[in-house]
C-alpha cells in the first residue's frame, strides 16, 4: 500500500538541518515533525516535510515547510506549483485574525556537496508560525468532551474558515487534523494550517484538468469529483461540505464520508456526474452542465443525519445540529448555505438551547436540593421529636422561654 | 543514404460485405454450410465496446483511488495514539479506515479494543458481532448481537432483523422488526424494514402500511416507493404500482433495478414508449448494462421502430456478446423482413451458446421463424432428433419446450402430414401431469382434426371430455383461449348431434360472439341445424366478413354453403341444395375436407355429379 519509503534525499535534508548552522542564519533547533526515521514513515502532510525551529530573531518557536524532496514526488508540476502558491497566499494574510501567519517567504535551503564531482542542491522552504494546540481530540475522543465543548469548538473552527473565506481564500482541505489553537488570554483561537491545496478566488487554476478532488476523499464534496475541485467559483462550497463532515464527526463514532457511501448511492451518482460531463471541457459549461444533472439526482443520495447509527447528540440540538448539517453538506452546491455565518448562528441556537438546558437542569437540581434540604430538616427534627418522646423527657416551658 | 521520396497512400477498393461462411463438415453428403453475419458488423459491434462507460467501473476507481488515501490517513492517526489512545471513537475509526482498505482482520483487532474501552456502548457491541457474522453467518455473533438488542437500542435490533433475514429466518426477523417498530412506531428504518420483510412474506397489503409510514418520515425514500410499486403490483393495482416505482424513478434515476422494474411494467400495461427516454435516459451514464439494452430494444421492437431496435442490440453485443443478444438480432431483421439476415443471425446465435439448457428460448424462436418462413422441411428435420429431449426439458415454469414443440406440430400440419401431427399431439398430452397453453392448443387441434379433419366420432368425444375436464378444473385460463376452447367444444357437439349441450356451453361464448369470426360461425352452425337457415345464414355471412385472412373466408363460405345445401336436403329442395353443393366446390383454396363432403352429399343426391365450370 503506502509505506513510504525512506528516500536518500529525506534524509539528506534532515541531516543537512539538524547538524548543520542555523538556517538562514536565524532558524535553530531544528526537528522534523512529520516524518518518524525509525518507522521511516512520513506522519501527516503528503506535499511537505515540516520542521519545528526556534527563530533567533523573536525567540518564537517556528514551523519551517520543506517541498518533499522525496523522488517520486519532486517531478511534479502540481505539488511544485502548490508549494509555491503557498507562501504567497499565506502573505496576503499577513496581520489578518484566526488566519496563520507567514514567518519568512520562499526561499531556497541550499547545500553544497563536495565532490567529486561537487554541486549543490536546493531545497525550496518556507516558515510559519508554530502554533502547538491540536483539535483533533474533541473527534477522537468524543466521550472526554460533552457537546457544549464540541459546539464551542466548532464554532472556533467556523470562525476560523470564515476569516480564510473573508479573504478570499479556499482552504479545499479542510481537515481536523489541519486546525491548530492556542489562546490568546483566554480566548481559543483556532486556526486553518496547510494552506497546500487553498486557491484564492480570481487565479488561475494550476491544474487545467482536475479529475479527482485534491484533499481528504472521504471530506471531498461530490463536485470535486466531477471534475470541479478547481473552479474558483465553487470552492467555498467544497470547504463547507468538509466542515459538515466535521460537525457530524464531533458525534458520531463513524466517518461522515464513510456513512455517506454505504449504500453506494454517493458513488454512483458522482460516477453518473462524471459520465455525464466528460465531453464537457469549458470550466463555465461544465458548472452549468453539473447543475443542470445534479438537480435531477441530488434526491438519490440519503445524507447521515444526528438520529443515524451511534450518532450520540443531545435530543434538544439533534433538529438544529441536523439543518446545520443539511446547509453544509447536501449533495447540490447551490443548496449548501451561501456563508458560514449562517451555520454559525444556528450552532449559536444550539449552544444556546444546551446552556438554556444546563441552566433548567442547574435549576430544577438546586430545587431538588433545597426541597431535599427541607425534607432532611423537617425528618431530622421529626426524629428528634420522636427520640424525646421516647426518652419520656418533657421539660415544662417557662413563662418567659 | 536518406529515402526523400514522400509516403504514398495506396486507395483502397471497396467491398461488399460478405457473409462469412464456415462449412461445418467436408462430407460431401452432409455438406453443412454455417452462415454468420459479415466480418465487418462483427468487428464494428466490437468496437462500439471501447466507447462505452460503466458506473461500476467509475465506482470502482473511486473505491480503488480511496484506498491509498485511507490507508494513509490510517497510519496519521494511528500516530495520534498518545493524544486520544485510549478512547472508543478513536480505536473505531481506525477499524473504519482498515475495514476499507480491506484488512478486516486488523479491523475487527481495532474493534474489539473500542468494545473493551466502552464495554456498555451497543452501537460497538453490534458492529463487532455483525463483523463476526460477516465472517461466518452461522456464527455465535447472532446471540451477542441479541444480547445488545436485548437493552433496547434500536440500531442493534435492526442489525439483528437483518440478520435473522440473512439466514433466511424471516419469521425472526419479522418478530424483531415488530419489537423495532414498538419501541419507535416512526422510525423510519424499522417501518421500511418491517414493510420490506412483509413484502418478501407474501403479505403486500401489510407492507403497504408500513411504508406508507415510512415514506412520511422520509419523502425522498426511492427504496420504499419502489417496495410501495412491488407491493401494488403483488395486489394486482398496477396504476398505483406504476405510479409509485415512477416515483422512486424520479428521485433516484442511477437505480438500475427500478429503471428496469419501471420499464417493465410500462411494457406491461402497454405504454411501452414511455420507458425509452428513462432507458435512454440512464444509458446516457452507464453503457455497460446488458439489460437495460435489451428493454430499450425491446420497447422499438414492440413499437415497429425495427432499426432503432437493431442499432440498440448491437450496442448490447459490444458489452455482452451472448446468444440471448444475437437471437434478439435475429427476430428483429425477421420483424424487418430480412429473413435471410435472421437466419444468419440466428446461426451465430447458435455459434455463441454455453450451456444446452439455455438453448431452448433460442431453439424456439428458431423453429418459430421456420415455421413462418415456410421452411417447414428444415424445421422438421431439425426438430425430430430433438423433439423428445425437448419434450424432457418442460417445466412448470419453462415453456420454451412447449413452443418448439408447438413449432413442430405447425410444421406437420403445414406439410399436411396431419395424422401425424394428430399423433404427436396425442403423445404429446398424454405426457402432460398438467394443462398449460400450449395443451390447450394441443386440444383445440385434435378437436379439429378429429371432428372436421377425420371426423372421427369417438377420438372427437374423447378430446371434447378432454376439453370439458379443462373448462372444470381449478386451471385459471385466460379469458382469450378459454373462449377458444369453448367454442370449439360447442362446434364439435353440433357436429356429434348433441345440439342442447352445444347451446349450453356457447352460452358462454355468446356475449363475446361480434369478436370473433369462428364464434359467429358456430352460432351459424347451431342456428343452421336448429333448421334457422335463414338466420345461420346472416352470422356465417358476417363471420365470411369478419376473417381476415383469404383462407379462413374461404373456408367459412364452404361450410356456409355446405350448411344452406344440406338443410334445403332436409327441406326437400334438391335444386337448390345441388347449386349449393357446387358453390362448395367452386370455392378455390378452401378446405379439401369440405370439399370431399360436398362431393360426397351431392352423389347422394343425383349420384351423377357435373363438374362446376
């Protein structure tokens, strides 16, 4: 399958980074994070190899992203123009909220080998803020987190898509594993990372022909399929359907993509889609075409809602959590909300409706506790009364007591 | 040393495309020649294969492209294990990801771990024992999978249902459904369930409730409008049927199942043209289906449009190239009136066969187009080696044996070898445990052939016992052939003298009689010897107007005369009875036995008979 294999060129760059000066004489204590030499598998991450440094400069801690010069990916135009659309997408979100921030631009690692014969080798990198805060544990570990914190959270992660969208810019893999937080006083804030796969609205598609979507298939919305994970237009959309598949992942044990294709109707009708456009080359008849069939076969697809299978979210949100999901996810681009800031006032109604909850149970619990209180006093004294009663004890009250 | 001079293209000749002919033997007694279409249709049929795309094959690369990524993803998070190690969610989804990647072993490792952390979730508990009863159904996973249903979840109960559906235990799987839909009278997945198995248990107008309430909860259910169409269909409702499949159409038209349920029973109720823009309609996406070819072939061959029909069948022969595809090839030029194409057709039809007993729909449409070509000596020599394995092959449900068998009778009836296609009729009953169409026309033959043909008196009460027997039993006959058969035994108890039991059994017939030439003229024939001549005259009269066919008015003007001589006999007008007589006889390309009959009555009359000019 996809054991990567450890590559000379890897290791090379590791070594030449973790023995070597500081890089461009600012970037010290290097360590890679996304490759483990000793299973010799790459972790996470299929363009780059990411390194965690200290930057002189500001004494921060900095992320420094490396094309992969693994072999079988250096001679490849995409990835390459990938890589390097990064930086420059990155740089106009400099000083932009909830949005990463680029530390240094493009620039080249280069290394000398002395020969013979002697030549250098340059590997291509940019750094990045180093941001520690993972979110993947409130998908992973569901039962540590009850559903306020989860709602809390994505609401953080909408915030955070919604500040990249603002900007013009599709993520188009959105992921839990590529959001990071940290806090600034004791505000989270989450924010997008591995911008690899994001376009901004208005360039030019790298790829002319894109057959197949370009992130996380089971996150990949169906027109990413058809043929349609470059069209500018549309890419807002795509990164919707993957946040619906996030939300539903904050509740279910299961996969959304997973559920959403057992019963093969997701895949046929993508497979129908394909068949049906694969004459079709202009981007804006393609669009056109693919609205015209998937209106006819959106209704084939059943979604996963809150009340599927293991789906363990709160009665009182299941209706709310279910339109969110519906406005994120349904099969029709057109049909998903326009912005997430529709999504994000429902789960506002949400966290609502659970703090209204909690605070009814708070409530209706202190009641119960006073009333208990009472109960206890009035028994204990009963008791006492009875214990006196028994004992024969009557003491004769005083004029004046 | 450099060639300069330039690349010429040399022209070509065209051809006429030949006929491909194979010579089966080099004997030159048995010298069998094997016809097959010209190379050239073959070989463009071939090629129409590389144009065409398949849904299945697009969904097998998604799964294909997605299991490198899965895979990936898998070893991502595996990597997460000091963050989120310990939790149920996490071992779960690893199991997802390895299930997919198809490494089910592992999977169900990762699994077991999630059951271990959260002992109490059932959604665990019931996916670890469905994967223990995806391994082996017969396993002990069934009592685990009970024992989680047991608490109540209703997600475990469902599993559960299925899975006694699986072992084919439906009367389980119906209770569990029922506990299902107790416990929640809307869910959507217990009503279509329970509907589902009440289906699959021959009770339809139960189902129907169910999905009625099934389809409330979720409008947009393709599964349950089309169980809805199948249960309306099952209740004998077809318009409701019809409806609720094109329904289920409507929302899901990548479901090839209900296009072809759907085009069915358009074919069915006789609006075959409105199921070629759905079959065109999903061809559009997915080309690889041989059946959904076959019924839009079959819808332009219902409708005429013959080379629509051809075009599509060809297409079919480039995904599937079967017998079945060819043979369908051939009746369509035979429908064309290209018999000489048909037949070479149907000689490749025959090169494509693999097993014998799927040879006998081809065999029956074969002799069928003998038989109606005329190649009545082809067909019987053919047919008599086979004739009795054939006879071996029937089967309640098959009755290709008895098509090519009523193929064969044609064809000795066509070759006037009547007696013994009277014999094999004979054997041929004799054989049968039980009536079905093809005896029925068996019975209306030897009933012919006994009391017209022959006129063999006791043979002629035998079949018509035969036939009364039929008319008895508890055999649901159409109202067509039941019809037929009613007639004809009311004709040959005329002709056996027995007129009032020949009244009481055309009784029946009587309502249906302005249908049919050959009931106008046994109300005739009864009117004739109830000594009515007048009035026998009017209805054979208009059954003369009504037949179709030049032979049979020929034939009913013969016994129309013979009839009107015979009662001027009884009335005692030689004269006219002689005139009759002749007309009889004048009549060309009638039937030979009337004629013999008239020949005879009328030497008995003057015992000199004058040639008619």
């Amino acid at each position: 399958m996809c054991e990567l294999q450890m590559s000379d060129n890897r290791s090379f760059l590791i070594d030449s980074l973790v023995s070597g000066p500081p890089l461009d004489g600012r970037y010290e204590e290097i360590e890679c994070v996304n490759y483990d030499p000793t299973l010799r598998t790459k972790l996470q991450g299929f363009f780059s190899l990411v390194f965690k440094a200290r930057d002189k400069l500001t004494d921060r801690t900095v992320a420094i992203k490396f094309f992969d010069p693994d072999p079988s990916k250096i001679g490849d135009p995409y990835r390459i123009s990938a890589f390097q659309r990064e930086p420059v997408l990155l740089q106009q979100l400099l000083g932009k909220n909830r949005c990463l921030q680029l530390v240094s631009g493009l620039n080249n690692h280069v290394v000398r080998i002395v020969g013979p014969p002697t030549f250098e080798m340059r590997f291509p990198y940019f750094v990045i803020e180093w941001i520690e805060g993972h979110i993947e544990q409130y998908f992973q570990s569901q039962d540590s987190y009850d559903a306020e914190a989860k709602l809390r959270l994505f609401r953080d992660v909408l915030l955070s898509v919604e500040a990249l969208h603002r900007n013009e810019i599709h993520h188009r893999d959105l992921k839990p594993d590529n959001f990071r937080s940290y806090f600034d006083n004791i505000k989270r804030i989450v924010v997008a990372i591995d911008l690899g796969t994001a376009a901004r609205l208005g360039t030019v598609p790298i790829s002319g022909d894109y057959s197949g979507p370009v992130g996380f298939l089971w996150y990949s919305a169906p027109e990413a399929y058809c043929g349609l994970a470059g069209h500018r237009q549309i890419a807002r959309y795509t990164d919707h359907f993957a946040l619906g598949c996030m939300l539903f992942e904050l509740f279910s044990p299961d996969y959304f993509g997973e559920q959403l294709r057992r019963s093969g109707q997701f895949d046929r009708v993508c497979a129908a889609l394909c068949h049906l456009l694969l004459n079709v080359k202009d981007p804006k008849d393609r669009v056109q075409q693919y609205d015209f069939h998937m209106e006819k076969l959106k209704y084939a697809v059943m979604l996963p809602t809150f009340r599927s299978r293991g789906v363990v979210a709160p009665a009182s949100i299941g209706d709310l959590l279910d339109r969110a999901l519906r406005g994120l996810t349904t099969m029709h681009f057109r049909d998903r909300v326009q912005s997430l800031g529709e999504t994000r006032q429902l789960i506002d109604v949400a966290l609502r409706v659970l703090t209204n909850e909690r605070e009814s149970k708070r409530r209706i619990e202190l009641k119960r506790r006073i009333k208990q209180n009472r109960i206890e006093r009035i028994e204990a004294r009963e008791k006492r009364l009875q214990e006196r009663l028994e004992s024969n004890i009557f003491v004769r009250r005083l004029p004046n007591d | 040393m450099i060639d300069e001079t330039p690349a010429t293209i040399r022209s070509d000749l065209s051809v006429r495309s030949k006929v491909l002919r194979i010579p089966v033997t080099d004997s030159e007694q048995l010298r069998a020649i094997y016809e097959l279409p010209p190379l050239s249709e073959i070989l463009a049929i071939q090629s129409l294969s590389s144009e065409k795309i398949s849904l299945d094959e697009t969904m097998e690369t998604f799964t294909t492209s997605t299991k490198d990524g899965l895979y990936e993803e898998f070893l991502r998070l595996k990597g997460q294990a000091d963050l989120v190690g310990q939790s149920s969610t996490y071992l779960n989804r690893l199991a997802v990801l390895l299930e997919k990647v198809g490494r089910p072993a592992e999977a169900e490792g990762y699994l077991s771990k999630a059951v271990k952390q959260s002992p109490n979730d059932p959604y665990l508990r019931s996916r670890l024992a469905i994967v223990g009863l995806k391994k082996d159904l017969n396993s002990d996973a069934i009592y685990e999978l009970e024992k989680v249903a047991a608490d109540g979840d209703i997600h475990s109960n469902l599993n559960l249902s299925l899975a006694w559906m699986f072992r084919r235990d439906l009367s389980k799987a119906i209770s569990v459904a029922d506990r299902i839909v107790a416990m929640d009278p809307l869910s959507y997945d217990a009503r279509l369930l329970r509907g589902s198995l009440r289906l699959v248990s021959g009770r339809p107008e139960l189902a129907l409730r169910d999905l009625r309430v099934a389809l409330e909860e979720r409008p947009n259910s393709a599964v349950a409008y089309s169980n809805m169409g199948v249960a309306y269909l099952l209740l004998r409702n077809m318009e409701k049927a019809l409806s609720a499949v094109r329904r289920a159409n409507l929302i899901d038209p990548v479901d090839r199942n209900i296009v072809a349920l759907l085009s069915d029973m358009y074919e069915a109720t006789g609006k075959v043209e409105k199921s070629i823009p759905i079959l065109s309609g999903y061809l559009e996406f997915d080309q690889k289906e041989a059946d959904i070819w076959d019924r839009l072939a079959k819808a332009y061959y219902i409708l005429g449009r013959h080379n629509e029909a051809m075009r599509t069948l060809q297409n079919e022969a480039s995904v599937q190239d079967d017998h079945a595809v060819w043979n369908n090839m051939a009746l369509v030029a035979w429908a064309n009136g290209e018999s000489d194409k048909a037949s070479r057709l149907f000689s490749h039809a025959f090169s494509k066969l693999g097993k014998a007993e799927e040879s006998e729909a081809l065999v029956a449409n074969y002799f069928e187009f003998l038989d109606a070509t005329a190649q009545y000596s082809t067909l019987l020599e053919i047919a008599s080696p086979i004739i009795r394995q054939v006879s071996k092959l029937r089967t309640r449900d098959n009755v290709y044996p008895d098509r090519i068998f009523l193929a064969y009778i044609s064809a000795l009836q066509q070759l006037r070898r009547t007696d013994e296609a009277a014999a094999e009729a004979e054997e041929y009953l004799s054989r049968q445990e039980e009536y079905t169409l093809p005896a029925i026309n068996m019975v209306n033959f030897l009933l012919f052939h006994y009391t017209i043909d022959t006129k063999n008196e006791s043979k002629a009460r035998f079949y018509a016992s035969r036939a009364l027997e039929l008319l008895n039993s508890d055999i649901r006959l159409p109202t067509k052939p039941r019809l037929r058969l009613m007639n004809n035994l009311a004709y040959t108890y005329v002709e056996l003298g027995m007129l009032e039991d020949a009244k009481r059994y055309f009784a029946t017939v009587r309502p249906h009689i302005e249908q049919d030439p050959f009931f106008l003229a046994t109300q005739g024939l009864i009117l004739f010897r109830q000594g009515d001549w007048r009035d026998g005259l009017v209805y054979y009269k208009r059954a003369v107007d009504f037949s179709k066919s030049h032979r049979l008015r020929q034939q009913l003007s013969q016994k129309m005369h013979l009839e009107a001589a015979r009662s001027f006999v009884a009335r005692g007008d030689t004269r006219s009875a002689r005139s009759e007589y002749i007309r009889v006889l004048q009549i060309k390309n009638g039937s030979t036995v009337f004629d013999e009959e008239a020949k005879q009555e009328v030497q008995g009359l003057s015992g000199v008979l004058r040639q008619p000019r």
